[in-house]
C-alpha cells in the first residue's frame, strides 16, 4: 500500500537532478573536447620536430616543420582561432659527431563556443611540444 505523503516525489526528484546530471553530461562532453584537442597538438609537435630532424637546413626545418604541423592539424579536425608554432633549431649549429636534437612548440587556441555554458570559458589554449633528434653524423649546414 502506498502513502499519500509519498504521491509525486519521484517528479521532485526528478526535476532536482536533471540540471546536475545535464551539467555533468556538459563537463565530461567540455572534458573530452579539451583531451582530444591536446592529443592532436602534442601529436602535431612531434610530427612537426620528426620533420625539422631530418632537413638539411634550419631554413629547410623551419619550413617543414610548420607545414607539417599544419597538416597534422587539418587532418585531425583541430581548428586552432590561434596557432604558434616555434621550432627551437640550436642543434643544427652543433658540429658533426655530437649528439643535437630539434624541438618544436605548438600553442592553439581552440575553440568550445559550440558548448559553452555558464562557468565554461569560449576558447582554451593547449600548447605540446616534442624533441626529435639529429642524426650525429650527417652534415650541417
């Protein structure tokens, strides 16, 4: 047998946690977002100084690198509203036989316009980077 006092309760407790289970639906959708986005930069930075590593040149590895790391964006679906790329070259002014590495940088801004909600910022900026090294006994230039 039912008690009257009890009739319509499981409304109420509906309509009290509806917002909180949609707030945490929001946050971990917020979360997953944010995770993808800095896989895709930190991959994009070590694809970037893969590419810097094997140019023959510091003018040819700054080229490369960032074009890679653009691409490597473009083909994971990551619009960055702003990107910084820097590649840090130093080793390619190291004398043969001496172990030297390039690294490259990557700050992008993304964007979560299409979730924000209260307490959620419009953009976040995620920065990666990566050291690849080069090759002691190639020559330099």
């Amino acid at each position: 047998m039912r008690n009257r006092d009890e009739h319509g309760s499981a409304t109420l407790e509906a309509s009290v946690l509806a917002p909180a289970l949609l707030a945490i639906m929001l946050m971990i959708a917020v979360a997953g977002r944010i995770a993808i986005a800095h896989q895709s930069v930190d991959s994009a930075a070590a694809a970037g100084a893969r590419a810097a590593s094997i140019s023959r040149t510091p003018t040819a590895a700054n080229t490369d690198a960032n074009t890679v790391v653009n691409a490597t964006l473009a083909n994971q679906g990551i619009a960055c509203i702003t990107l910084d790329i820097t590649n840090d070259l130093t080793g390619f002014k190291t004398r043969v036989g001496e172990a030297a590495s390039v690294t490259t940088t990557v700050s992008c801004t993304v964007s979560l316009a299409d979730l924000t909600a209260a307490g959620i910022p419009g953009s976040v900026t995620l920065t990666g980077s990566a050291s690849s090294p080069l090759d002691q006994f190639r020559e330099r230039s």
